[in-house]
C-alpha cells in the first residue's frame, strides 16, 4: 500500500526536538506522539482493511461477470421455437438476474 501522508510512524517515533530552557514538556510532548503512533497506526490498518475489500469485491465482480457471459452464451446459442420454451427462458434469466443482484 502507497502511504498517503508525509508523516509515517516511524518519522513521528524518531523526531528529535532541540530542548531549551523555556520549551515544552518532554514527557508531555512524547506522550502525545506516542498518541499520533497510534492513531496514524489505526489508520493505515484501516485503510489496509479498505483496499483488501475492494480488491476481494472486484475479483467477486469479475466471477460474477463471467458467469453473467456464459449464461448469455448459452441462452443465445439455444434456438426458441415455440413459446413455452420463451416463457421457461425468461423465467431461467430472471432467477439469474436474482442471484446476481442478490450477491
């Protein structure tokens, strides 16, 4: 996964600041970076998650695609003499348009 920010974990954990005589805590300002770690580790845990479900649904996608094709293959491939075999047609594409969409 491409990482979308400037800021990574480890820049935040390894970031030195200069220390003076009228500056900042420094237990307070680690304990805040140790929250943003945290935080920016969630967040590319989450962003992982996001792209391995969108990944899995296009490769669904794709089967169900497929599927899709070979069934239009094979309706058209049968001839579609008398009227009886329409309607058992129409009512076999129907249930496939229904499993389709279901998933």
């Amino acid at each position: 996964m491409a990482k979308l920010s400037k800021l990574s974990v480890e820049n935040i954990y390894n970031k030195e600041f200069n220390i003076e005589f009228k500056g900042y805590s420094v237990v307070e300002v680690d304990a805040y970076l140790d929250e943003i770690i945290k935080d920016y580790q969630n967040f590319y845990d989450q962003l992982d998650k996001a792209y391995q479900t969108i990944k899995d649904l296009q490769h669904q996608n794709a089967i169900l695609q497929a599927k899709a094709i070979d069934l239009q293959g094979r309706l058209d491939a049968q001839p579609m003499d008398n009227p009886n075999q329409q309607v058992d047609m129409l009512k076999r594409l129907a249930r496939l348009e229904q499993e389709i969409f279901k998933k």
